[in-house]
C-alpha cells in the first residue's frame, strides 16, 4: 500500500485513515520515528518491541550475552 503525504508547516503529518486502518493504529497510539539512511521509518513501539525479542529468539536460555560481553571487555582490558 503506497500513500503520498503532506508535511504541514508546523512539521506535522497526517497518516491517511486507509492506512491507519490497515496497521491498526488508532489514536493514541504511541509511536517509534527513527531514521534509516535517507529514510524516515515509522513504527508502533510495539512492533519495534516485538521485532527485537524475535532477534534474541535464537540465543539459548542459557547463554548469557552479558557475560559474554563483560569476558570480551575484560579480556580487552588485560591485553592493554
């Protein structure tokens, strides 16, 4: 689905009914803006929140990314 908008003068923009409809975004509803190379992404914080566990869903219960970190920092500090 493909929307051309508008951005007002005070910087604000309207996201057309169509398709806030189709994403279920409703008033309200809070919203994550950041910037991807020459793009502007918007997205509900939800789904940012929910994309990142499913990056994590991978590691094992019992690997502890944490340790794994302060070992390399560690390490790192002892070869200085």
């Amino acid at each position: 689905m493909d929307a051309t908008v508008v951005i007002g003068q005070q910087g604000r923009l309207v996201i057309p009914a169509q398709v806030r409809s189709a994403l279920g975004i409703v008033a309200g509803d809070r919203m994550r803006l950041h910037v991807a190379g020459r793009r502007l992404v918007l997205e509900r914080q939800e789904d940012a929140a929910a994309e990142l566990r499913g990056l994590a869903s991978n590691v094992p219960h019992a690997r502890s990314l944490v340790e794994e970190l302060l070992a390399e920092r560690r390490l790192a500090a002892a070869n200085e």
